[in-house]
C-alpha cells in the first residue's frame, strides 16, 4: 500500500483535520503504518525499495511527532491554512505574557533556597500545565473562530511554555539528585 507524500498528516492517519484528536487511535494507526511500511520488512528487496521504505518511514515519523505535540499539531493545522512562521523572527508581541513568564522564572531560581524546594516546584509546574491547557483552549477558540493571526500568535506563546516545561523538568531532576 504506497504512501501519498501530498496527503495531510490527518489523512494519513485517519483522523479529523481538527485541534483535539484521540491519542489512542493516532497510536493505534501509528504502529499499523509503522508495521506495513519499516524498512526491516524490505531488507532482501532493491535498493529503491529500501530507500522509499525509510523515506515513508520518515514521513510516518514525523507525522506521527507532529501531531502528537499540541503546538506543533496547532502550528500544523495553521500551515494547513497557509499561516507561515519564521523561526528566527516569530515571538509574541504580548507585554503581559512575557512579563508572566519572566516572573516564572525568577521563581525558579527562586526554588531551591524554598523551605520545601519540591513543594515549590510542584505549585509552579501545576500553575504552568494549568495556563498551558488553557492556552491551548484559546487556541482551538480562534481557530474554529477563523481568527489565524490570533491562533498563531497562541502557537508563539505555547513554544514559551514547552521551554518553561522543559526548565522545571531539569530542576526537578537536579532536586532528586541532590537529595
């Protein structure tokens, strides 16, 4: 069964071209595709059949790691709709957004002198994934609204957070071996 490289990330996999999916079934169909299609099953075969054997499986992987992601699912269905993002200039231009996380990361630098540094973590990292999943709301709100400038400027913020996510993640480890 040949791949359709023009196809969305959505078809392949048989979902709805939609912010919420079923992360079971995008699984599910992840490992049906992987299955058919890794390069392993066309080892004996030519070497074009082995070279697009790892081209489909690459295309399957990436698929697979953007739509898993929430802001690179979002920033996927904006590319879907011809929104473009530059890498190098792109950022939000939000005073107060960048304000709040400014203030969030004084406060984890602020964590292990706390009286109770895992304590402290855990109220920052629940504050975060909390304004993380509203984000993410937001996000559905302009897009179903048709709003695509406000949609990706929500992307922008996002991106923030999965960095913010990633900086409680190393002190979170950094606590437990410094018990």
């Amino acid at each position: 069964m040949p791949i359709d490289f023009k196809q969305s990330y959505f078809e392949l996999f048989g979902l709805s071209q939609q912010y919420s999916l079923d992360e079971s079934q995008l699984a599910l169909a992840f490992r049906e595709l992987q299955a058919a299609h890794h390069p392993d099953r066309f080892a004996s075969g030519s070497g074009e059949d082995r070279r697009v054997a790892q081209q489909v499986t690459s295309f399957i992987n990436t698929a697979q790691e953007t739509l898993k992601s929430p802001r690179l699912r979002a920033r996927y269905l904006l590319s879907l709709k011809d929104v473009s993002f530059d890498d190098e200039r792109d950022t939000t231009s939000d005073m107060m957004f960048l304000m709040s996380q400014m203030e969030r990361r004084e406060q984890l630098e602020q964590v292990p002198a706390a009286s109770n540094p895992f304590d402290a973590i855990d109220k920052i990292s629940s504050e975060v994934k909390t304004d993380y999943h509203r984000l993410q709301d937001d996000f559905v709100v302009s897009y179903d609204a048709g709003d695509l400038e406000e949609a990706k400027q929500v992307v922008l913020k996002l991106k923030f957070f999965e960095r913010l996510m990633g900086e409680i993640k190393q002190l979170e480890e950094k606590l437990e071996d410094d018990v």
